[in-house]
C-alpha cells in the first residue's frame, strides 16, 4: 500500500492587472463643454470678429455721408473731377469701415469677456453651480456698468437692464438645456423632481439592509 506525501496548499500567484488609462474627457461642470481658459479667448474671438463686420458696415456709410456732406460746395463738373471724386470717398470709406470695425470689435469682445468673466465668478462663489441663475447675474451686471460707462439715463438704463435680463434667461436656460441632453444634473432640476431626496431615501434603504444581513450573520 503506497501512501503519497500531503503537499501544502499554495494559493495560485496573485494576477495584476494593470489599470487602464482612460482616454482624457472634459469635466462635467464645465459651461459649453469648453473649460474657462478656452471658453473665454473663443468668445471673445467670436464677438470681436462679429464687432468688426458691424463697425465695417456702419463706419463705412458713416464716412460716405460725411464725405458728402463736406464736399456737398464743392461738387465736380467734369467726368475726371466725378471719377476722382468717387475715388476719394470709396477711400475715406474704406478707411472710416476699417477704424470702426477694429474699435467696435474691441469694445464687444472686452464686454463678451466681462461677461464670461462675472458668470464664471458667481458660479465659484455659489460653490461651483452652474445653472442659469448666474448667467442672469452676469447679464444684470454687465447691462448696468454699460449703462454706468456710458452714463444712460434712468429710463435708457431701465432698458438695457431689462435686455441684459432676458439674454441671460435666455442663454442661461440654452446652457441648462444643452447640460442637461448631456446627461448633466443641475440642481434646481434636482430640487424639482426630488432626485436627491430619492437617492437619500433608496442609499438608506441599502444600508439598513447590509445591516440586517451583518447581523444575521452574527
């Protein structure tokens, strides 16, 4: 009769997994997909360009009239006088569209980035929410210190405050609407349909009944 020798359990190497390295994603929180250091240079590019196609268009016929109105004494005779006549004015023209184009760009593109700016800010000092509530403060905020720069009256002040409201409602909301198709939680919607109180409710259901399990199996 052969006996065999017991040989000791040896539990089978240990398996390392090394971890994966997820592909780099944008953070949830961030307003347009875009974090703040891309966000504000690209609107900022976006409204100077939009403020140069205004300014060209309005400083170009500005200068026309102009044009026309210091010379409306001195009008040309000859064909050769009318033809260096449109000349000029197409000149100061051109020139006049360039110098308003390159001014109103940067004053649009400063009051774009302010506004970014003020909504980035009040997001920060609600503790990091970002729901329409702070895009309206930014618009409010932005409306009055034009209306302060460029020292409006009561009534014309009224009214760009009044614009400066439903802009920021309506960008706002557009910014809630596209977070939330992103599969974004904002928490006035959460507020709204009880989301959190759900979760509360079902995360202490699970934990009474580990620890009815724990203690059955004590």
């Amino acid at each position: 009769m052969t006996s065999t020798a017991s040989q000791p359990n040896v539990p089978p190497p240990a398996t390392m997994t090394l971890p994966t390295d997820p592909s780099p994603e944008l953070p949830e929180t961030d307003r347009l997909g875009l974090p703040l250091h891309l966000r504000i240079p690209a609107s900022m590019l976006g409204s100077f360009l939009a403020g140069v196609g205004m300014g060209l268009s309005q400083g170009s016929m500005m200068a026309g009239l102009r044009f026309r109105a210091e010379n409306a004494h001195r009008l040309p005779q000859t064909p050769t006088g009318w033809y260096l006549y449109h000349k000029s004015k197409n000149y100061h023209m051109m020139l006049g569209g360039v110098r308003e184009g390159l001014k109103m760009g940067t004053k649009v593109s400063v009051w774009v980035g302010g506004f970014f700016t003020v909504e980035e800010a009040v997001d920060r000092l609600r503790g990091g929410q970002k729901d329409f509530f702070s895009t309206v403060v930014a618009g409010l905020g932005i409306a009055g210190g034009f209306s302060l720069w460029h020292r409006f009256p009561v009534i014309t002040a009224a009214r760009t405050a009044k614009m400066g409201l439903l802009f920021g409602l309506g960008y706002g909301l557009t910014q809630d609407a596209l977070s939330l198709l992103q599969g974004r939680r904002l928490a006035y919607v959460d507020f709204i349909l009880g989301t959190k109180r759900k979760e509360r409710r079902a995360a202490a259901a699970a934990a009474a009944t580990a620890d009815g399990a724990q203690t059955q199996l004590a």
